[in-house]
C-alpha cells in the first residue's frame, strides 16, 4: 500500500485557519475512501472527515461548516482546509484508508506520525 505522510500543523490563534496535507508515495486514484482523523490528548482517535474518490464528503458534527476536505488525485494529496479554529480542535491530525464511507468508521492497521495542530493564544 501507498505510505502517507502529514504536514501544515503548528500553532494557530483561536478563530485561525490552517491547511493540512496528506502527500501519498504512490497513486490515491484507487482508493476509495480517504480520510482525516485526529487525537486530542486524553481521547481516543476520532473521525473528522472523509472523501470518496469522486469527491463526495462527510464531516464530524463537531467541524461541520468549518473544515474542508479534498483529494488531488492527479498530484496524490490530500487536504484539510481548516478554519474559525477553536481550542477543541487541538490533537494530532493523521490521514488514512478508509474502507466505509463514514467518518464513524476508524481505520485499523498502520498510522503514520501525523501532524500537530494546536489552538492556543
């Protein structure tokens, strides 16, 4: 499988905007499902959102309307457009496969080391 790798995490003041890439080591068009996930500490990891191949997306109710996903399959990344950033949203950001299209469904299997974004004034 490809291997992913994180970045654009840092630290943001609260109302902010941040923009996460997911760079893949080889074609994403055969996957279906992608998707970014997160882990705040003290919590589990946790769906934030997910995009089908074809462009069709599901968000958290938590980031719903503020966070943005999507996939250049041509360039084999993925993005999470974040904005109006809030304390709440700080945790470890990681992308992944994803076999439903649900952001209630966690991948299993290998993480990489994902990015950290954290929302402090």
């Amino acid at each position: 499988q490809v291997q992913l790798v994180e970045s654009g995490g840092g630290l943001v003041q609260p109302g902010g905007s941040l923009r996460l890439s997911c760079a893949a080591s080889g074609s994403i068009f055969n996957i279906g499902v992608m998707g970014w996930y997160r882990q705040a500490p003290g919590k589990q990891r946790e769906g934030v959102a997910v995009i089908t191949t074809g462009g069709s997306t599901k968000y958290a109710d938590s980031v719903y309307g503020r966070f943005t996903i999507s996939r250049d399959n041509a360039k084999s990344t993925l993005y999470l457009q974040m904005s109006s950033l809030q304390p709440e949203d700080t945790a470890v950001y990681y992308c992944n496969t994803g076999l439903m299209f649900s952001v209630f469904d966690i991948p299993t299997g290998s993480w990489g080391q994902g990015t950290q974004v954290t929302v402090s004034s």
